[in-house]
C-alpha cells in the first residue's frame, strides 16, 4: 500500500469529546470516525487492525473444535421473552417493530438463536458436543456511551456456543475454551487478568472475564495479594467476619433524631462508629418489597441484589415507593416490618449487635434492635461491595483493587436457556434431557481499544505487531532526490515479496517531519527510513516502534535487518 492512496487523513488533535487516550489516538491515527454517540465507522488502517485480530481468534477457535456459522441480527421477541431476557434487557436492547406489527430486537447476544438452531438439526447424544460460533456486530442501546469504543452503541463480538450432555462434558468445553481465550489474548499481546465474574443477563453459576488492566476501565477488579483469588468487583466477595459471640444484650430504645437521616449524621448525633449502624436499603422486585440489611460502613453491590432476586427486575425505592407502602425514607428499620417484606441480610450482619437503626417513624430511630429478637432475616446472602483492604475469601490475605476493561466473558449456562426454549435430545437411555450449554464472548472492536490504551505514548500508537495494520514503513525522506525514491521503491517491493505488511510513505507533499510523525502515530512496528545521506553513505536506518531502538545498517542488507528487528519487536 503507498500512504498517497491510503484513505486516512491523520489528525493533529483530537475531537474535544475524546478523553481517554484509546479514542483520542484510534481518530488521530485515523483507525475510526464517528458517525453518532457510540456509533463509529472503521477506516482502512482500524480495519485491517480488526481483520488481524478476528484472524487470531478464528484460529484459536478452530483449533478449539469450534465451527463458525452465521446468524441474524434481526430478531423475534418470542424467544427472548420464553427466557425472560425481553423484561429483563429491559431499553438496553434496541426493540422495534416492523410492518406487520411483531416485535423484533437488534441482537446484543445471541443465545436464543443458536439454542432451537441446535435442537432442530442435533437431536441424539450422539451428535454432542458441538461447539458453534460467528463474529458479528451486536447491539446495545447504551444510556450513556463514552469513552470511544470502551462503551459503544454498536460493537463486533465473538460469540461461541456449546452444547453438551451433561455437567462434566460442559465443564470440559469449558475448560477448552478458556485455555483457548488465553491463547487469543497472548498472542493480540495484551495485559490481562482472569477474574471471577458477574453473569449479568447472561445467566449461569460459573463465569471469568478476561479484563485488560487500563486505568480508564470502567470495570473494577479485586485480587489478593497471595494470587489465590481475583474477581469482578460486582462478584467480589469478602471473607464474613465472625459472628458476634453471645452475651448480654441492650433494650431497644427508640430515641428522636430530627432531621438525622443519614447514617453519617445519625453517627455523629449519638456518638457511635457507622459500624454500629444498621442499613435498610429497600428495592422493588418485581412489585415485591425486598429490604437489604447492611452495617452502616458497607455499600450494597445492586448487582448482587439482581441476582438474589432473579428473575424478577430489581430496582432501588423511589420516592413514591416509600409513600405507597407506608415507609418514612431515611428512617426505616427491619423491626416491624410485615411478612409481605423479603428482609435480606449481609453475611456481615451476624457480626453485629445493639444496632442502631431506623424506627420506622419520621425523625425517630432506635437503639439495641437485635437480630432473632426484635427483627428476622428471611436469607442470608453475600450482597455487600467488597472494597480493598478487605480479606481474601480463600485465604484471608488483604484484597487489592485494580481497574480494567473486559476483553472476554465465559459462562457455564447449564440449563438456563434449553429448559425454557424446550431444546433436548434424545439420551443413551433414551429419555429426553436439556442441553448442557455454555457461552463465551470476546469483544472483538475492545481488543483493539484495549492495545491502543496499553500502547501508547506521546508520539501515538505503539501496537503490538500481531494487531498493527501493517508492520513496516518505508519512509523516503527526499522525494525529490531520484536514488532516494528509487531505493524506497526497490526496498518496499522486496519487503512484500517476503510476504510482510509494508506500506510506502511516497507523499511528494510531506515532509519528513510530517512522515516520521505519521509513522509514530499510526504506531507502524518497524520504520525503514532512506535519506540523501544514507543513500551516499550506503546506510538505511531502521527504528522500532515499541522500543525505540535504531539501528543503521549496509543498504544491501536492509530488507533482512528490518526482517530481523520486527521478529524481536512485541
């Protein structure tokens, strides 16, 4: 390719709504141009990056047993609304209706296609396992998107699907397939941890993600310092502390606090640590009152909440809420409250006693409610946020916090999808048995946001070879000079017939200033460069762009020195 035919026109600055370096350099460098808030198209130079990357993962996935297949975009409500997944994606999936009045949806993930596509043509035991999948585009419609490509509207992912018979035979793909994940993110040379994660609306009991470690990440991580434990900061748990030991126990006293509604104002009124404090944050799930127990210097993980109460959708109180049952805001306690009430409970509430909590009454709370006798606990449940500092729940050792951005999502489905959709097969004994499913995700267009967020310097991009759009540059520096064009074209050609991605900086309008910026900020891995001096002193120098280093080597050797550099280059 000659950068004079090349589509890209490199930016000086960067559009003033880009704030993080992934979408400020992915513009700059002219990979992507938005079309819309969280809508983007890909040019030349983002394109080829992403072809680089899909070609990774398609190799990974074949050897991996996979086979890709195709499926729409476009999809019917019926299916999703048989998994509960309609209600639940709730207007974060694009839903509309076409002529004949039947609800449709954009496909943010695809597993209520891919299950009767199985159940229809696989039927026998025999058949299994099969392990299915595509890259296509998916469609979310975010609240808020930011962040360039970290938080799009419209993104490209690789989505896998397996099937199988039974627990250990969907463990084993499992297994397959995470060890096939690694492999994709080794070789796209990212930075990147394997945590414990949040299904989501996905579903299933065991699920990783594969997060790169960026300090603009919108997803938090914990991880011990004994590297024993690492998970999704809205999965992360804490080891509980010890229940209280038995003993003497205060009254409960009900006691005015006007205008005291905060745990931090009623703490200071009366003198006791947050600790001591008892929280009873209220949600509505599915028209149910639930109330969530938690020491007053916790926060509650609304994910985990979700996820106690799934299926139905859980949201916090609103203002009506409290006036509609009765509750006074800011002053409610779990003593009183009716059985109609799901009253859930932190782990870490059993370590508590005399709390001090809401009297359910304006401007009143109490002190000394005690668990068993003043107030109950319907479920026990791990719903608080793990924050650092926290114990490891495996061995105890002192939990730290990270940033990233989730590059990958594996999930063992079991059953969550076949039972609903009636997909079976036919078994050795002949009964009719579910699938055994699994699913796993790779953000394809993320992989590329995460290495321009990883690689990066003043000057631009510093791609890893395996994802930049073409390894090597051949920048001529005096176009004016005939030997110098020559060379440059001579060196250009026998670079690509060694089979390497090479492209030719032959602008007649550029300066070399101009070109050696282009070549830093489009993050080229190798840059030959050919000048009047060299060409009178038979020198050709090479840079590397990762490193830094530069080497000047005998113009008849350069093609196998610049060969040799880009082996050695990330």
């Amino acid at each position: 390719m000659r950068m004079s035919k090349l589509f890209a026109r490199t930016l000086r600055e960067a559009p003033a709504e880009a704030d993080v370096a992934s979408h400020k350099l992915l513009i700059r460098a002219a990979y992507i141009r938005k079309l819309m808030a969280g809508v983007y198209t890909w040019l030349p130079l983002g394109w080829r990056t992403i072809r680089k990357a899909e070609r990774i993962i398609r190799e990974e996935m074949d050897a991996a047993g996979g086979q890709e297949i195709r499926m729409p975009i476009v999809l019917p409500a019926e299916p999703w609304k048989a998994t509960g997944r309609w209600q639940t994606y709730g207007e974060l999936m694009f839903k509309l209706r076409d002529r004949h009045d039947r609800e449709l949806g954009l496909g943010p993930t695809q597993e209520e296609v891919v299950t009767p596509l199985v159940a229809a043509e696989f039927t026998s035991y025999r058949d299994l396992p099969v392990n299915l999948y595509q890259i296509e585009w998916k469609y979310r419609d975010e609240f808020r998107p930011r962040f360039g490509l970290l938080r799009a509207r419209e993104f490209l992912m690789k989505d896998v699907y397996s099937f199988d018979r039974d627990d250990r035979s969907m463990g084993a793909s499992y297994e397959a397939m995470v060890d096939a994940y690694r492999k994709v993110f080794d070789r796209c040379g990212l930075d990147y941890r394997v945590v414990e994660g949040d299904p989501g609306e996905i579903g299933g009991d065991v699920n990783h993600e594969f997060i790169a470690v960026v300090s603009v990440g919108e997803d938090e991580f914990v991880y011990c310092e004994n590297g024993d434990y690492a998970a999704d900061l809205e999965a992360a748990m804490a080891r509980p502390p010890a229940p209280a030991p038995p003993g003497d126990r205060g009254p409960m006293t009900p006691l005015d606090t006007p205008g005291r509604s905060s745990i931090q104002s009623v703490s200071e009124l009366l003198g006791r640590p947050p600790a001591e404090m008892l929280k009873c944050i209220l949600y509505d799930a599915g028209g149910r009152t639930v109330a969530v127990l938690i020491p007053g210097d916790r926060e509650v993980n609304d994910d985990k909440v979700a996820r106690v109460m799934w299926p139905a959708p859980v949201r916090l109180f609103e203002e009506d809420d409290f006036k509609a049952r009765g509750l006074v805001k800011g002053f409610v306690g779990p003593q009183g409250l009716s059985d109609d009430v799901t009253i859930i409970a932190d782990r870490s509430v059993r370590a508590g006693h005399d709390w001090v909590t809401g009297a359910n009454a304006a401007d009143r709370h109490v002190t000394g409610a005690n668990l068993d006798r003043d107030f109950r606990v319907d479920r026990w449940e791990d719903v608080a946020q793990v924050r650092e500092g926290d114990p490891c729940p495996r061995c105890g050792g002192t939990l730290g916090l990270a940033r990233g951005m989730v590059l990958g999502h594996t999930y063992q489905l079991g059953t969550r999808y076949s039972k609903p959709l009636k997909a079976t097969f036919v078994d050795e004994d002949g009964t009719e048995q579910p699938y055994e499913m699994g699913c796993y995700g790779i953000g394809v267009t993320r992989i590329v946001a995460a290495a321009a967020e990883q690689f990066n310097d003043d000057g631009g991009l510093k791609l890893p070879k395996a994802l930049a759009p073409y390894e090597v540059v051949v920048i001529p520096t005096n176009m004016d000079l005939p030997a110098v064009v020559e060379t440059a074209e001579r060196l250009y050609a026998e670079l690509a017939v060694l089979g390497l991605d090479v492209v030719l900086d032959d602008r007649a309008d550029a300066t070399a200033g101009v070109k050696f910026a282009d070549a830093d900020l489009i993050g080229f891995p190798i840059q030959v460069v050919i000048g009047k001096r060299g060409i009178e002193s038979g020198k050709v120098d090479l840079k590397a762009r990762a490193t830094g280093e530069r080497r000047q080597v005998p113009l008849e050797g350069a093609v196998q020195a610049a060969q040799d550099l880009l082996a050695g280059a990330p």
